[in-house]
C-alpha cells in the first residue's frame, strides 16, 4: 500500500498497515528465535516494529537509529551489568531489585541517552534493550548474539517492507 493510499483510507488503513506489518515482522522474528532455540522476541523489539509502521517519517524510525541505537544500547548495558558485579546473581525480575541493579538499570539508560543523543540517533526502544540487559534478563553470549540478530532482522524487513509498500517514500538511512 503506497503512502498516498494508506492516507486517503485514514485511521483504519493506517491502523490495518502498522498493525499487520507489526505482526508479520515480530512473527518472523519469533519463527527464527523458535527455530534456533534463542531468544530472537523481546520487549525493545515491539515499540521498535511499532515506530517503523506507525511513524515512519520519524528520525527514531530511522533504520540507522534503530541498529545504532540497539547497540550502544547492548553495548552500555552489558558495560553496567559486568562493572557493577552483577555477573552471577538472578536477574533482577527473579531476585528483586538490588541497589546494585538499580544503579546498573539507571545508569545504563543514562549513558544509552547521552550517546545517543550525541549521535544525533534517537531511538527510545534502546532504553529498554539497555535495561532489558543491564537488569540480568538476557546477558549470556549467546543470548546477546540473538538480540543483535533479531534487531538486524527486524531493521531489514521493517525497511524493506516499508520502502516496497511505500515507495521509499518515508525511509531514510
């Protein structure tokens, strides 16, 4: 559906455009996490799928932004994650939020917001990839490895999606 069309069918047609695009990508990713026994679904990756077919003339909506700002996210939370001792003890929704978690989870979507925002690379859904790994729920190799692919994987077909069903009209790298 062109933009033009999307827009002349008014909120429904946006409403069907952003929500089936949002299923196909997030059902695509989840059939690759199911396959390799990896976590390929997590939280960050709904208001990511959500920016790129509800909003995508955005900045945030950017597919730069979102690569960029998912791995300084990773990146800042597995830095707070390891240089606060957290290593070994239960995540955070398992064994309650502990002063060193919350320095850690604060921290992390700080310095996430600093760096991005020096970057001129907003990208919010970040904030939550940040904490997602500063709080202890995804923090093995492994594990950080499948989030890095779900985010590219998520990123390539948001855009090739929008920029075919747009017309490339509302992407910008």
């Amino acid at each position: 559906m062109r933009l033009g069309a999307r827009v002349r069918q008014g909120r429904a047609g946006a409403a069907a455009y952003a929500g089936g695009l949002s299923l196909v990508v997030l059902a695509l990713t989840g059939a690759v996490g199911l396959a390799l026994h990896q976590p390929w679904l997590f939280p960050s990756l709904g208001p990511t799928v959500m920016l790129f077919f509800e909003s995508p003339e955005q900045p945030a909506s950017r597919p730069r932004n979102a690569l960029v700002g998912h791995a300084v996210g990773l990146v800042v939370g597995v830095a707070c994650f390891y240089a606060l001792g957290l290593s070994g003890q239960p995540p955070a929704p398992v064994g309650g939020l502990t002063p060193g978690y919350l320095v850690a989870g604060a921290l992390s979507v700080a310095v996430t917001t600093v760096v991005l925002t020096l970057l001129k690379a907003p990208h919010p859904p970040a904030g939550a990839t940040t904490l997602i790994v500063s709080l202890g729920i995804l923090t093995q190799p492994v594990q950080l490895v499948a989030m890095a692919g779900a985010i590219v994987l998520v990123t390539l077909a948001g855009w090739a999606l929008n920029a075919g069903l747009l017309g490339g009209e509302a992407r910008r790298l």
